[in-house]
C-alpha cells in the first residue's frame, strides 16, 4: 500500500527488513517487484517478481510423491 501512495524509502526500509526476517517470502518479493516498477526499473522489478512466481508455487516435487 505505501508503494502505491508514493511512500517509496518508507515501502524500501520495510520492504528490506521484511526480505531479512522472511527471504523465502513471496509476498515480500512481490511488494519488491511493486516498488521497483514505481521506481522506473523493469529489470530489477522482472527479477522481484519472477522470485515471488518461483515462491508462490513452492519447491519442486520429490520424490517421495512420484512412489
């Protein structure tokens, strides 16, 4: 929500902290992505928000569903 009323450093210093205490977040990661788009960088939003598709869908299979 702060991205999105153009709270930027606030979103960035919460967004960071966020990242630290839960880094497997995909939450996080999209609120990343969200802030690098407000802040005209495509690229790096790309990378946030690819990070938080990979997160959301979980860890692979193992093996132990394919017996």
């Amino acid at each position: 929500m702060m991205v999105a009323e153009g709270r930027l450093d606030e979103a960035r210093g919460l967004l960071a902290a966020a990242l630290v205490s839960s880094p497997a977040s995909a939450e996080v990661h999209r609120g990343f992505g969200s802030l690098m788009l407000a802040l005209k960088r495509p690229a790096e939003a790309a990378k946030y928000f690819g990070r938080a598709a990979d997160l959301a869908v979980g860890p692979p299979r193992d093996r132990e569903i394919q017996r």
